[in-house]
C-alpha cells in the first residue's frame, strides 16, 4: 500500500499518519519532520531547508525529490508507505510518477480555511521525537512533556500566525494542482475532518475501506 496524506497545514495529516502506520502497519514518511531533523542536525539540506520553512515557503522541488526518492528506496518500505506532505507540487508529483512510483491511493483531508487558524494555535510538537499533539483535541497525558520519550513540547517555530497566512497561500496555490492530478488518476479519497481525532480516524478507515 502506498499511500499520500494530503491537507492544509494544520488539518491533523501528521495525526492520522501517525495512528495510520499502526493500523496499516507500514512505515510513515513526514517530509515536514524529516526536514526538522536536518535542521536540528546543521545538515546542507537542514540549512537550505531553514531558508524557505520559516517564511512560510516550500523547499525547492530538486531537494524535496531527491530526499523522498532516497528515502522509498530504503528496505522499511518495501511493503509500502504513507507520505505526509509530499508531494505539494505538480512538479513533486509527476517526479514521482517519472520514478515509476504507483500510488495506490491519495488521501486528503479537508478542513474549511478559518478552522485552521484555531487548529495550529493549539499545536505542539516534541522537540526530541518529532511527535505531535494538540493541547485541545490531543493532549499529552505528560502534560508539556512528550508521552513518548519525555521530551518538551515547543510550538513549532513555522506555527506563528503570519508565516500560517502564507503557509495557507502557498497550499491553495501549489498544491491544488496536486489534488486535481490525483483526481484525474481516479485515486484521490477525501475526507471532511471533524473536531475528534478519533471520529476523523474512523472517516478515514470507513473512506479507505480498512
Ligand atoms: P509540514 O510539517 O508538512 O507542515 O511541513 C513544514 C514545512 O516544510 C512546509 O511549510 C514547507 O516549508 C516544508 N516542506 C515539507 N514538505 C515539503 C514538500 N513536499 N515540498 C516543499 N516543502 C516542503
């Protein structure tokens, strides 16, 4: 199964990729986490990346191509995988398509413009881990520590209203296209959120099938 999350930022596609991957029991690829981690790390990539991801803008197409087809070529997604956040351009997607990647089915979650706003106020995300919460609809038992690994829980530096504003710009105007590409191949699910992470869980399991 190979699969793509797509949404607005702050739709909750990093959420439900992270309770797919246990359902689906294949590997989740967040190419918004794995550029964090470069930057974290001062890798080439991480410092290119910082350029465009704290003004709200995408990282050049020829990075984000080169990262993702690496990272499929591993042996943990030989039985498949779920993308979140790529590809967010045509240009991503046809790569992908070029790379003879079939995909078996686009996911998109949708979630109405003004709600988004709110969503990403309430967002946190572990500093050491990556992982995500939300202080209304998923909180850490831990409080500002991370369940998982008892890492701080930090706003993620691109979450500051302005740079969200362009965040949703850049999203209505580049990825689009995406989502009609998708439709066109007959492989675009989408599904409306809805405020509990695990009614939008069971919307999603229903849409797919599973
Ligand atoms: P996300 O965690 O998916 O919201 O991604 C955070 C930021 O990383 C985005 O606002 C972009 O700046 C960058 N980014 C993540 N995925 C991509 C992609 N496929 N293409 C270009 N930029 C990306």
């Amino acid at each position: 199964m190979k699969m793509l999350i797509m949404g607005a930022p702050g739709s909750g596609k990093g959420t439900q990729s992270e309770i797919l991957v246990e359902k689906l029991g294949i590997p989740t690829i967040s190419t918004g986490a794995m550029l964090r981690a470069a930057i974290a790390e001062g890798t080439e990539v991480g410092k290119e990346a910082s350029k465009y991801i704290n003004d709200g803008k995408l990282v050049p197409d020829s990075v984000m191509i080169d990262l993702v087809l690496d990272r499929v070529a591993k042996d943990d997604c030989r039985d498949g995988y779920i993308l979140d956040g790529f590809p967010r351009t045509l240009a991503q997607a046809e790569a992908m398509t070029e790379a003879n990647i079939d995909i078996d089915c686009a996911l998109m979650i949708d979630v109405a413009d003004e709600d988004i706003i709110a969503r990403i106020g309430g967002r946190r995300v572990c500093s050491k881990c990556g992982a995500t919460y939300h202080t209304k609809f998923k909180p850490s038992s831990k409080g500002d520590d991370c369940e998982q690994c008892g890492g701080k829980l930090e706003i993620r530096a691109d979450d500051a209203p302005e740079t969200v504003v362009s965040r949703l710009e850049t999203y209505h105007n580049m990825t689009a296209p995406v989502i009609d590409y998708y439709d066109k191949m007959g492989k675009l699910v989408a599904v409306k959120a809805v405020e509990g992470v695990e009614e939008t869980t069971e919307l999603v399991l229903k849409a797919l099938g599973k």
